[in-house]
C-alpha cells in the first residue's frame, strides 16, 4: 500500500467554511474498481482535515487489489480521530460501500456511528434554484468558479487503474492519485453552497418592504411588494428563481424578494355550509339565523361553492393558509391569498414568517408553468 501526504496552506476566513471546520470534520472520497459492492474492491481512499491553518490531505492507493483491506483499515484508523464525516454522495455510495466491503472482508467498522453531512444531498436540494445542469462535482465546482485540472471521471479511471496493476508506471499512478486528491481537496471548498441552504432556512432578516409598480413585456402594468432582506452567510455566487408570482434573487450578503400583488375581487369562504343560505342576487352566503327574513324566492341553501362572501382589496399569494382570512378564486383553489393590510406592513415578525413560506414553496416546489410574462421593468 501506497500513503500519499499534502499539506496546503487554506483559506478558512469563508464564515460558512469556518463553522464547519470547528467540527473537527473528515471529508473523505473513495475510488472502486465498479459499483457493486460484491463484484468490485476500493483502490483508492483519499482524505482532508484541518491542521491549523492548512488543509492536510492524505490518501491510501491499492497497489494490488490484494491490498484493499489494508487501505480500508488504514482509513478507518483516520477517520477515528474526527468527529464528523462529509462526502459527496458518501450516504448513497461511499459509507455503504465501506460497510459492505468490511462485512465481506471481516473487517470491524464504525462508520454508521459518525454524524456526517453528504454535500451531494444538500446541493440536490438546491438544483433548480442553482440551475445545475446535472448533480455531479465537478458541475458544482464549475457553478463556483473552481477550475480543476484533472479532466477525468471516476469511472474512466477504473481501466487506468486494471491497467496499472497489469503493469505499473508513474503516469498511471499521478492520474489515479490527481483525480481522487482533486476530489477531497475541492470538497471543502464546495461548503459555501451550503449558504443558500441556510438562507432558505430561514437565516436571514427582513430590512425594509416597499410597494411599486411593474411593466410586464405585454405592456400591462401592475402593482408588487418587495421585501429586502440580509442574509447571514454571504453566497458564493448570485442566483435568481421565480415560483408563480413570487421573484427572488440574491446576491452575497443581500436578497430582494418580489411578489406580484393581486388587485382583484375574491371570496372568503366559510365552513358547515349547511349552515348559510346563498343569496343570488347579493351573490353570498349569510347564516340562516341572519337570513330569516329573506324570501325564500330569493335564497337558496348554501353549497361548499357557494358559501362564501366577497371583498375587493390588495392581496398577497400564500401557498398554504398561514395568513387568515384566506381568500380564493374558487372553493378547490389550493394557493389562497391574504389582505395586504395595515397589520401586515407593521408587524416585522410576521412579515418574515411570510418571506419564510415563499422560501419553503420556491425551494421545495418544481417551478409551475407561468401564465404570466415575466417582469422586465421596475418603476418606483
């Protein structure tokens, strides 16, 4: 077996990159001979941690497949020194395929006992938002203006490697070892996406909230409120998305959030509509005890869709009824809007529990189909 050491001097001033570093992390790559886990054997485990202000990385090369269990060991010997483990796509690849490989090789492991974060699974979280083209490393590191010199995959270098055991040269070997030091050594550096998963989670402040105006590209002009907001951790790189009415983008320490506001007539609707009459002529619904002495030519009773009243104001969008009264076009609506109102404009608490929801909606939901244009011109 092969042992490979590098210390590098690392910038650990990034606040996000910081915070996670006080964990005493272990963030760890593998590199197989195949995905099956009976079928194929580990190579190749490379490895980086903290040492003061340098990054230390050590890795552990096969030379045959006959020393598999001696890298495993070796990692496993590491990894007992940290505190946490973080991978890329380790939960779904990396830490079950240890576990199977020290099962079949009667090796005693721990890995299940580290707390440890997959990168790979917080940045899925963030694909659209990001527009990732694909979930793959090296995309994330192009997203953050990494540039790598290793231009080889994972799974092309498996004939490099059944090459080298053959017959080992020098090239060989700087080509297995770059690709996997490359891994560990950009993996740390990938911690500033998770300042955007912080942002969506709520750590932010809401500064200031304006009314305007906007110009659609069909020429129609409406109305919108824009929150701005500061974000705790800067990110690393602008991004802007846009979920139904609702327009955000952010950029290193400051956010804007746009909502379209809706000016238009829409009806609250009541529950136990057995107990309301619908009237008609006035087009709501009042209590039967209120409506006693209303024709019966000119009342009917109330049906779900029917039972509602109606009012004409300024509303907000809201995805779930976290501001009541909820009002909707129509009794099935699933999205319900709330009265922009004096209460609202003055209450900072629930001003952020609102950009809070629309985060939650913009960051879990897949972007609908808009039917409106998009905005191209802000006047105040």
């Amino acid at each position: 077996m092969l042992t490979w050491t590098d210390t590098i001097p690392y910038d650990f001033t990034d606040p996000l990159v910081s915070h996670a570093f006080t964990a005493r992390p272990l963030f760890f790559d593998i590199e197989t001979t195949g995905f099956s886990r009976s079928g194929s054997t580990v190579y190749l485990i490379g490895c980086a941690a903290r040492s003061e202000d340098s990054l230390l990385i050590r890795q552990f090369f096969a030379e045959t497949p006959g020393e598999e269990a001696e890298v495993i060991t070796a990692f496993l010997t590491l990894a007992k020194q940290y505190d946490t483990l973080l991978t890329f796509n380790g939960s779904t690849f990396d830490i079950p395929y240890l576990q199977a490989r020290c099962k079949f090789l009667h090796i005693e492991e721990s890995l299940s006992l580290h707390p440890y974060t997959d990168l790979y699974r917080e940045a899925a979280k963030l694909r659209h938002v990001l527009r990732l083209p694909d979930l793959k490393q090296k995309s994330i590191e192009i997203f953050l203006g990494i540039d790598r010199a290793d231009l080889f995959s994972g799974g092309e270098l498996i004939r490099v490697y059944r090459d080298y055991v053959a017959k080992p040269t020098r090239q060989a070997e700087k080509l297995l070892q770059q690709h996997n030091y490359e891994d560990v050594l950009y993996m740390p550096a990938l911690l500033p996406v998770l300042s955007y998963r912080a942002f969506f989670d709520g750590e932010f402040s809401v500064d200031a909230l304006e009314a305007g105006e906007y110009t659609a590209m069909d020429g129609s002009r409406g109305k919108e409120l824009y929150f701005t907001l500061s974000c705790r951790l800067p990110v690393p790189a602008p991004i802007s998305c846009r979920y139904g009415d609702c327009y955000l983008s952010v950029s290193k320490h400051h956010a804007v959030l746009r909502v379209c506001l809706l000016d238009e007539t829409l009806r609250l609707f009541f529950d136990r509509p057995s107990d309301y009459y619908y009237l008609p002529g006035e087009d709501c619904a009042v209590l039967k005890a209120a409506a006693s002495h209303v024709e019966k030519s000119r009342r009917v009773p109330a049906k779900k869709s029917s039972c509602y009243t109606k009012k004409h104001a300024l509303f907000l969008p809201q995805y779930s009824d976290l501001i009541t009264p909820a009002f909707r076009r129509n009794v099935r609506d699933r999205q319900s809007f709330f009265e922009l109102s004096a209460s609202f404009v003055s209450d900072p608490d629930l001003q952020y529990r609102y950009v809070c929801h629309l985060l939650h909606v913009i960051l879990r939901q897949k972007p609908p189909v808009q039917k409106k244009a998009a905005f191209t011109k802000i006047t105040s």
